[in-house]
C-alpha cells in the first residue's frame, strides 16, 4: 500500500526522469568552491522550473558525502526550496554516497513501478573535488553494473584536485573534469541534458549538449 | 535573435523585428512574435533549411490566400503566409500568432492546468478535445493529413478553442500531384503502422490522424496518463508507452498486462460512448486504421458527451457522465485523499459556443494509391502557384480531376463492421486504481457500473459480455475508385521520389534508430538530420536544441 501523500506528486499523470545529485561536501570544499556550486545548483533550479515539460518530469534527489552520508533532499519535482549544499567540513565517503544514491534510485524506479509511472533511464551524477577515503570498489562494481544492464546514467565530475584517475575507473563513460570553478555551465549542461531526456522517447538514445565546461 | 541579420520577406521588404518575443520553440524552429506587424515569425534552424522543406514551404505559402480569411475560430491554424529570406535563402515565414494561448501540454498535465486555465472543467476538457476533432476533420476533408498531431502543435485558448501550429509537417499534395510527406511524429502518439524502420515511408492518413488524436483525448479526459502506460503485471522490465502500444496493452483492455496506474480517475469519469471509442481505437483499431473511431465522430460524441454532463452533488467542482452513479473524482478522492483533488474551481459560466472551422475548396485531392502522383501532362491546371521572387522555376499544377480518395474511411467501417461485438471492458476499469485488491473492490462498488453489461465484480472477469454497438452516426463516403493503369506506372515512379526524399537518412541517424531502444546518453552531438528523417531529428536533436537559451 502506497501512502496517498506519496502518491500525490504523480497525479499530474507524467513519466519521471529521475536523477540523483551525489555531492562532495567534505572540507576541502568550504569556501569559493562551494560558492560557486550553490550558484550552480540555482541555475539548474530555474532552468528546470522554467521549462512546462521538465518540471512535471524531472525529479532530484540529492545526496551529500563527507565524513558521513546525507540525503539532503528526496526525490521529487522541483518546487520552491532549491537544494543548497549548506556546509562543507571532514572526510570523503564516496564509497557510501554513491551507495546510498544507488539504493534511492533502486527505491524510487520500484515505487514507479508499483504506481504505473513510465520512468527514463536514472541519472546518477557525482561531483567530487577530492579522492574517497572510504571503499570505492564496491559502489565501482554496482555503478558498473547498473550501467551494464542499462539500468543507470552515470556521471562523474571531478573538480579542482579530484583524483580524476579513480574517478574515470568509476564508469566506462569516464569521467569529466570541470573547468575551474566553472559550476554554472555544468548545471546549465545537465539542465539541457535533463530537459533534453524529458521531451525524448522513453528508451531512446538522447545525444548531450557540447561539454562546453570541460577541460579535457 | 541576434543570430539573424537582415530578414526581408519575398519582396524584399525589411521584417521589422524590434521588440519581438519568443513565443516557442521545437525540435527545429523558433517561433517569435513582431509586435510591428502582429504577425508571428518561424525562423528554421539551419538544419531544417532542406530542399524538401523549401517545397513544402512554397506549396503552402502559394495556397495560403483563401486559407488566410476569417477569424481565427474559423481558420485555426498557422498556415505560412509569407516567405521570410535571409541573404537569398528562405529561413522561415511569416504566420498568424496566437496570442494568449498555451500548449496541449498544459492543458493535458492536470497541475499545469490548474495553474494556467483554473477555470477549466471538464466541459472545456470535452470541448477542446471536440474543437480540436473539427479542426482534424476540416483538415481531412481537404486531403489535408495533420501526421504529427502533438501536444505541442496544438494551441488552447481559455475559451476552450484551438489552432494548429506547425503547419509546414502537414502531409498534403503539392502543385506537381507529388506525396509531400509527413516524416515526424512522436512514437507515443503514432499509430501502430508508423512505427519501425520505414515510419517515414508510410504515408500517414486520416485515420494516423485520429489515432494520435485519441491518445492526447485520452491524456485530456484522464488527468495525464497515456492510455497505454500503467500497472505492469507481469515481471520483468515494464514496457515503455510506445512498446505497450504496439503490444496492444491499452489500460482498459480486458487482458491487457498493465492496469490503471494508482490514482487515476476510473472509466465512470467518461460517458459509456466515449469509453466506447477509445476501444474501437485502442482495441480493435489498433492494427487495423479503418476500424478506429473517426475524427469527425469524435467531435459528435464529444459534443454529446459535454452537454450529458451533470454537475457532482458532493463537490461543485466536479462534472460527470449523467449515466455515472457515482463522480470518479469524488470516488478517486476518497482513497487518495484531497491532494488529487484536479479540479479546485467552480465555473457556473456558460461555455462560449463550439468553434467551427471551415476550409475553402479543397485542395488538390490525395490519389488513391495513397502515395501517390499521377502526373499526365495532358491535364488542366487547376491553380497555378503564385509567383514569386525565390521560387523562379513555375511548375504547372498537375491535379485535380482523379478525387479517388477515401475518405473518412474510420468513420465508414464503423458502420460497415456493425455486427461486431466489441471486448467489454473490465471491472476494474470502473474503478480508480487502487493500492491494493481489497480498495479495488469497495471502490468498485461505489464507483457504479460505469458501462451496461459490465457490472464490477470481486474478482477480474474472464468471460467477455457483449455490448451493444455504438449507434453510429450516419456517414457518407466517396469509394475508392479502381486505378487507372497509368497511375500504376505513376505509383512507382512516385515510390521513387519518395524513396529518395525519405532515403536521405544519414547513416548515423539509421543506425540511432537501431539502437534507440538502448536509451544511452552519449555525449556525442549527432549531424543534422533531413526532413525525410525528421523522426530521428526531433527525438535525436532534442537535448542540443535547447542548449543555446534564449534571453527572455
Ligand atoms: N503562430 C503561432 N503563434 C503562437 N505560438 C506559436 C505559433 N507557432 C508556433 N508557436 C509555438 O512555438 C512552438 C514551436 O513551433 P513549431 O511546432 O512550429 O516548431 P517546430 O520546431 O517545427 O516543432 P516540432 O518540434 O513540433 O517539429 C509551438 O509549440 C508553439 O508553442
Ligand atoms: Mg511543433
């Protein structure tokens, strides 16, 4: 039995594009860094709200990582609170975030399931500026195998230090490096992209905007 | 838009762009309204500058005078006025805009309607589903075929009217008697034979037109969902919208593998007729077009519909089905709590009375053949395009005297194939969704037998129950006539001409469309697409088009 309050973000009758935001709030993130990636998660917001199909479609969930793992926002559509990361202090536990994000989609797709929602394929999209000082191989092994079985998008962003070498092992997709601090155009691209997904076919191959963020 | 220099329409004459607005945009345009002129302006994105589309362009712009006249209830659509040129080579044109309008989309999403036209019950619902059956069907009558009937090609006013935008991906025969075909559409709303590898070589017809248009009625009238998405039953990986609907899995179906998704209003929301037709679309007309439920009939029952609804004791919101014993919204709420609640305003108004559209004398009738052209030189011209500056090449109009069209051809079957019994539809179906077993029956109960001869029971019936026919309404129908032999000859060189228009697929794009089940997002940026393989543009192209935002 489904809670109706649960229910109720599906009365608009629309398929859901679910995408998880697993972000890196450990220390070395304070300060200009994190600055700029609120700015950017603002962006994201507005593009999403301004868009009529992405914001019935498009569900975020966010995860922060440090010390510990937090799920600072449940799925859903996007409304009036837009998700800031609020601090940024201790260790990395990558291993756990992606984790934890992959056990909401897993949560998340089941409940479409249950209600007769179509969905698109997850998104999962990491942003790190540093090395994960927790065990990364096990959530390597279930990232690698979501995508294999073509149950998962995969992202990985690595900023400023970020051990760009694990991440890339993290995906066969790679892994992208951003340009600087360059947060607005890597939330303006995964709004496109996300937008881009929403008006598409379900099941459809959906090429991306240019990476025009990137420094690789 | 700053991308465009100097724009001058076909005379020469500057288009005043100061203060223009963006109105829309698509998989291959943008659509900006001049204040200067009152005019709209569709400027092309380069990779929807082909040859094709310049034909389709000039054959609609020459036939665009009478289509012009009158107000826009009785021409909604945006038919190319004039032809829009930059540096020498034509970028757009120039239409009506509509102002004041938004999309099917938001209209058929309940919480963007609520946001954009609070005023709406479900009387507008009907009556924009009725206007905008008018409008396909005075299409039709004129050989005109819509193809991509979308929720983002049709336009809805708060007075429940609507207009026609994308003229330009009409299908229709030009002045040479040529197919200029209709290669776009969305898979989730095309009829069954549109789909796979040859979709864009598939002339689409009226009653491709009256599927898609039945899936959109079906969104309007049920709160969103798509008629062939829900409840998966079976294990395994759930079928996308577009893979149930070649599967046959429509939601009401008795033995479909999907059920209602959770929530939605049950069948008692509809009138038994309307019910009714979307089976004949969904079911039975699945494969086979002349069985659906015709465009024109749609607006009859949609008419009827609208006027047999009775307002909800419970809550003066609610509008339902007089034959409903009790209001689906009402029943829905009850389970689900008052957050699904989708329609929050009581209007005691009046509608305003039904648009309806009018076409001047047809234009040139489609062949039998369905494809195709049969070009003898010996023929008078009816018209002859109007000239002008971009287009010096005169082609004289080959057509008019072969009408061997069919037409309305759903509408017809239905009277044709009466003694036919149609599937009933299921117990649950009377029922909103519900989380579990126990739910699904009490609310069954309350929520009436929606359907004479399908009284609710415990469990799901097996057996089917015959229902009477729909009382059709009377139609006429010009036959096909038999093809002369020298349409045959003119049936292939035609699949020649079209072979080429649709065979200019890059292999890139065929190969999209191979895989596209995999639903991988790459990162890498696809060519532009022709129009012959427009399918592909709009779904492949979709994620880069919205890329460069426009200040606003
Ligand atoms: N005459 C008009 N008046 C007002 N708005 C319009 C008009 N024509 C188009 N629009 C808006 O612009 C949007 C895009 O227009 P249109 O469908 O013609 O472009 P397109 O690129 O050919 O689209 P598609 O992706 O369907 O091929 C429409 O959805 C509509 O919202
Ligand atoms: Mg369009």
């Amino acid at each position: 039995m489904v809670p109706s309050l649960a229910l109720a973000p599906f009365r608009n009758g629309q398929p859901r594009v679910p995408c998880v935001l697993v972000l890196d709030s450990s220390g070395t993130m304070e300060g200009e860094r994190l600055r700029a990636l609120n700015e950017g998660l603002e962006i994201l917001w507005t593009d999403l709200l301004d868009d009529p199909i992405a914001r019935e479609r498009i569900e975020i969930a966010v995860v922060e990582f440090s010390s510990d793992v937090r799920v600072t926002r449940r799925f859903d559509l996007p409304g009036e609170v837009i998700p800031q990361v609020a601090r940024a202090d201790g260790l990395t536990a990558m291993g756990k975030g992606l984790r934890e994000a992959l056990r909401l989609v897993d949560e998340r797709t089941a409940l479409y399931r249950t209600i007769g929602v179509p969905h698109y394929k997850p998104w999962v999209f990491l942003l790190t500026d540093g090395s994960a000082t927790d065990d990364i191989d096990r959530s390597a092994r279930l990232v690698a195998k979501a995508e294999a079985e073509r149950q998962l998008a995969f992202f990985a962003v690595g900023v400023g230090d970020a051990d760009m070498t694990k991440l890339r092992r993290l995906s066969a997709r790679g892994a992208m490096h951003l340009d600087g601090l360059r947060f607005r155009d890597l939330f303006r691209w995964l709004s496109a992209s996300l937008i881009g997904v929403s008006v598409s076919r379900i099941g459809e191959r959906v090429p991306l905007p240019q990476l025009d963020w990137s420094a690789v | 838009m700053s991308a465009h220099g100097d724009l001058r329409d076909s005379s020469g004459i500057p288009i005043d762009r100061e203060g223009s607005t963006l109105l829309g945009r698509g998989g291959e345009a943008r659509v900006w309204a001049l204040p200067a002129s009152g005019k709209a302006l569709k400027l092309l994105e380069p990779h929807a500058r082909t040859p094709e589309r310049m034909r389709v362009l000039e054959h609609l712009v020459a036939h665009a005078a009478p289509l012009l006249q009158g107000a826009d209830d009785e021409r909604p659509w945006g038919w190319p006025e004039e032809l829009v040129f930059e540096a020498g080579t034509c970028v757009g044109y120039t239409m009506r805009a509509f102002r004041q309008r938004r999309t099917l989309f938001s209209v058929l999403v309940p919480t963007e309607r609520m946001r954009v036209f609070p005023a709406f019950d479900a009387r507008h619902l009907h009556r924009v589903g009725a206007n905008l059956a008018r409008a396909l069907a005075c299409l039709h009558d004129a050989n005109i075929v819509v193809g991509d009937v979308s929720e983002s090609n049709v336009l809805v006013a708060s007075d429940a009217s609507v207009a026609l935008v994308d003229v330009d991906s009409f299908q229709f025969v030009d002045a040479r008697g040529e197919l200029l075909p209709c290669p776009v559409g969305k898979p989730e709303l095309l009829a069954p034979e549109h789909h796979g590898e040859f979709f864009s070589a598939t002339p689409k017809t009226p009653a491709s037109d009256a599927f898609s248009f039945a899936v959109l009625l079906f969104q309007l009238l049920f709160d969103g969902p798509h008629p062939f998405s829900g409840v998966f039953r079976e294990a395994g990986p759930c079928p996308t919208p577009a893979e149930a609907l070649l599967a046959g899995d429509y939601v009401f179906a008795a033995g479909s593998r999907l059920s209602p998704r959770l929530g939605m209003p049950g069948l008692g929301a509809i009138h038994p007729d309307i019910a009714h037709a979307f089976e004949r679309t969904f079911v039975a007309g699945l494969h086979r077009p002349e069985l659906r439920t015709s465009v024109k009939t749609w607006a009859e029952l949609l008419d009827r519909a609208e006027l047999g609804l009775v307002r909800c004791s419970r809550n003066r919101a609610h509008l339902h089905p007089s034959a409903a014993k009790a209001c689906a919204y009402c029943t829905r709420a009850d389970h689900f709590g008052r957050a699904f609640e989708t329609f929050a305003q009581v209007n005691a108004d009046e509608l305003p009375p039904a648009t309806r559209p009018s076409m001047p004398p047809p234009l040139p009738a489609a062949p039998a053949a369905a494809t195709i052209a049969a070009p003898t030189a010996a023929e008078t011209p009816e018209t002859t395009p109007r000239p002008r500056r971009a287009f010096t090449r005169r082609i004289p109009a080959l057509y008019g005297k072969r009408r061997a069209h069919v037409r309305d051809d759903a509408a017809v079957a239905e009277v044709a194939t009466e003694p036919q019994t149609v599937a009933p539809v299921d117990a649950r179906a009377s029922a909103p969704s519900a989380p579990s077993e126990t739910v699904v029956r009490a609310v069954s109960r309350a929520a009436a037998p929606v359907l004479p001869g399908s009284e609710p029971r415990a469990t799901r019936p097996k057996q089917r129950e015959a229902r009477a026919p729909l009382p059709a309404p009377p139609q006429t129908l010009e036959r096909s006539r038999a093809l002369p032999r020298y349409a045959v000859f003119a049936a292939l060189v035609a699949a020649f001409v079209l072979g080429r228009c649709t065979g200019t697929r890059a292999p890139e794009a065929r190969e999209a469309s191979v895989t596209s089940a995999s639903a991988v997002p790459t990162t890498s940026s696809t060519p532009a697409l022709t129009r012959g393989s427009a399918v592909l543009r709009r779904d492949t192209l979709t994620a880069e088009k919205k890329t460069p935002r426009a200040p606003r």
